[in-house]
C-alpha cells in the first residue's frame, strides 16, 4: 500500500523478453548505446549463453518503442513475454 507514495513516477513498469540475433559482447554494446541515450530503462540484460540470445528489458516505454530502440542498434526482436506491473 504505502509503496506507490516513494514511487519516482505514476508510469507502469512493464518487463519485455524477447528473442534477439545478438552474438557477441559487441552486440551488446550496441544495444547499450543505443538503451544508455534514454532514462526510461530501469534494467535490461542479455543472456549470450541462451541459443536464443533473449533481451530482458525492463522500462515505462511500450513494446513496440523498445524494439525500435533495439532495431536501430542493428538487431531483429521477436517478443516472447511481456509482463505489466
């Protein structure tokens, strides 16, 4: 109940996996860039051991910004979960 009153936003956060055709730590370094020029990702990973190389993005953004944020560094997202708090 009385989390919401520290909350630093009113916004939803919402946590997106996707699939990725990320290969390598300079993959991921690209997709940094790219995630470092906008404030509204709280946290994001990829797992480069998983075959599907899955993006884990937390964030206020929508899907669809997210993806765009990930295209423009270079790669193709295909969505597997998404979870809205």
């Amino acid at each position: 109940m009385f989390s919401n009153i520290f909350s630093k936003s009113k916004t939803k956060s919402s946590k997106y996996i996707f699939n990725t055709n990320v290969k390598c730590s300079g993959c991921v370094q690209k997709i940094e860039k790219e995630f470092q020029a906008i404030s509204n990702i709280s946290e994001w990973n990829v797992d480069l051991n998983s075959p599907d190389k899955p993006l884990t993005v937390v964030t206020d953004l929508s899907q669809k910004e997210v993806q765009k944020l990930i295209e423009k560094a270079g790669f193709t997202t295909k969505i597997v979960s998404s979870d809205t708090n």
